[in-house]
C-alpha cells in the first residue's frame, strides 16, 4: 500500500473531468506531500514509473500539470497525445 492510494482513489472516484487541486489539498489526502513537491515541477513529471506518486495519478488515468506559483495541480485525464 502507498500513501498516495488516496489520491488515487480520489482521481477514480472523479467524473473523468479534469480536476484541479491546490498543493495542500493534495496534501491533506496523502498526509502531507515533501517540500519539493512545492517548489520543483519536476517532481510532478508523468513519466517516472519507480515514483509512487507518479504511480498514484497515472494509475487513475491522469497526468499532473502543476502550477508552482497558484500552488495548484490540475490531474487531466488521459487523452491521446497527453504526457
């Protein structure tokens, strides 16, 4: 089991719609996510299978598109082309 299973399970329960999230609602569900997480859009790369956080979106059918200086996350559904 992950800490990121909730977002997981969040994603999955969603409409299939993109849904965007500030970075401490994020947090809230995974208990907390790490300082790079914040500052580095690297950390929310799509494409990184050995991460479980990576894991934990593209599980539910998404990719994380974040916006460092909003402080949010938009998790949009896969579509052909989309990374």
């Amino acid at each position: 089991m992950s800490r990121y299973d909730p977002l997981t399970r969040f994603l999955e329960a969603g409409t299939g719609d993109p849904i965007t999230l500030t970075m401490t609602q994020v947090g809230l569900l995974v208990e907390g996510l790490p300082a790079s997480a914040y500052s580095y859009p690297a950390w929310w790369q799509n494409d990184d299978p050995s991460h479980s956080h990576c894991q934990a979106w593209r599980n539910a059918g998404f990719t994380a598109h974040p916006d460092l200086g909003e402080g949010t996350v938009t998790f949009r559904p896969f579509t052909t082309g989309a990374s």
